[in-house]
C-alpha cells in the first residue's frame, strides 16, 4: 500500500445535499436484502440524527430462506426510512424540522406517512430513473408530501458538482421541554 494515501480522505462532493447522500448510499450498503438496498439519513444543520437502512427489526432471524422469499421479506422488513425514525426515537432525538435523504429510491407512501407524522419537512432523493412497479406508490407519496408541506428534492448525482450552498437552518427544534 502506498503509505501517502493513508489518513488521505475520499473526494467528497461539494454539495452538501449529494455529501449526505453520499453517506445514504453507503449505510445501503449494510442492508442485508438481496434485491433492493436503502439507505436513509436524518439530517439537521449538517449534522447526522440519525441514520436507518431496510431490513428485519432487530432480533427476528434473518435467515437466508426467509431474505430469499421475497414476498416473506417485504412482509417482515422495515423500510430504511421508518428504521431511521424508530431509531431517532429510540435515541429521543427529535426529527422536527429535519430533511430525510434516501438512497436510492423515492420514499413509498407508507413511508411518506410516518416522515409526515415525524415533521420531517424536506426529503432529497438522488434523481435516478424510478423503477415502474413502485411507480404508483412514489407518486402517491409525492402527493401527501405536497398536501402535507414537506418539499421533495431530487438531487443529480453524476456530471458537474453543484456548488450553490444552501444557508444553515438555525430553527429550533419544535420540541417543548419546558
Ligand atoms: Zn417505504
């Protein structure tokens, strides 16, 4: 190994919202789902919350039989996004305000819900071509996030990197803990 490049750190985009979604693409990566890895990432201030990929909860087996019966596995596996909220919560961070970067998918209705209910108020998706089975479900979900206020990015992620800054929101979160 060529002991310049130890301790050097990888290129990273310039774009914060292509950084976090850099980080999304790799917590994807842990999923153990042979089909369709997601990754999902909280992010307030440019700061990680919290993070979530799909997979079965926490302590159900998951066997290779059970990932390979892929109507077994979408019946028992939580979506990377919910993951990320159920681990905020869990982790009594608050989600209010914050923007959810998904890799590599645009969130699923059920999805939409929990992130409504959540108060996450932007969600940044890499601005692939989506696949056509889940067509319905992702512009369903693009409609409640309309409704319910929440703004939908969809970000490129090859060619020339973006390098308009976006100004740090300095909003509280809306948690009352007096
Ligand atoms: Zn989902």
């Amino acid at each position: 190994m060529d002991t310049k490049s130890i301790g050097r750190p990888p290129k990273a985009p310039k774009h914060w919202d292509q950084r976090f979604l850099v980080i999304a693409s790799h917590v994807a990566g842990w999923s153990k789902d042979p089909s369709t890895k997601v990754g999902a990432v909280a992010v307030r201030n440019r700061r990680i919350l919290a993070t979530g990929y799909n997979g079965l909860p926490a302590g159900v087996d998951d066997t290779d039989s059970r990932l390979a019966n892929r109507e077994t596995r979408l019946k028992m596996t939580t979506h990377a996004e919910m993951n990320c909220v159920a681990y905020a919560a869990r982790s009594g961070v608050c989600l209010t305000g914050a923007t959810m970067y998904v890799w590599p998918l645009m969130t699923c209705s059920q999805c939409a819900a929990v992130l409504i209910q959540a108060e996450i108020n932007k969600v940044v998706v890499p601005d692939f071509v989506e696949p056509f089975r889940w067509q319905e479900s992702f512009d369903l979900a693009r409609q409640m996030f309309v409704e319910a206020g929440v703004t939908v990015h969809r970000v490129p992620m090859k060619g020339p990197v973006n390098q308009e800054e976006e100004p740090i929101d300095t909003s509280p979160c809306s948690l009352d803990v007096t």
